[in-house]
C-alpha cells in the first residue's frame, strides 16, 4: 500500500507538471470559454495518462528489481 502511495504522489506530480507546462505555454491565454475547456481537457488528458504511465512505469521497474 505504501508502494501504490508513493508511486501514485510521484505519478501525479509528474501530471500536474505536464499539465502546467501544457496550459502555461500552449494555452496560455483562452480567447473564449471553449478554448479554455478544451486546453483544460487536453490537459487533463495528457496528465492522466502521464500520472498512470508513471506509476505503471514505476511498478514494472520495482518487481524488476526485486526479482
């Protein structure tokens, strides 16, 4: 369980960097509500997928290494 914790703090940190830099830099100032959604769904996205990626990436090297 603590594994999954850490893994999971470190997986999300990972998201929520890519998700600033994604909005600081690509969507830096919305023009209309629907740029601002879509920039915060892109970003959702990408940071979702990188926190999971992450955490798999992470668990996969963990039982490596314990083997």
């Amino acid at each position: 369980m603590k594994s999954a914790l850490i893994n999971g703090m470190m997986g999300g940190f990972m998201g929520f960097l890519m998700s600033f830099l994604l909005n600081y830099f690509i969507f830096a100032l919305p023009q209309n509500i629907t740029i601002n959604a879509l920039g915060n769904g892109m970003s959702g996205l990408i940071s979702g997928f990188m926190g999971g990626f992450i955490g798999v990436m992470v668990h996969i090297n963990k039982e490596k290494n314990a083997a």
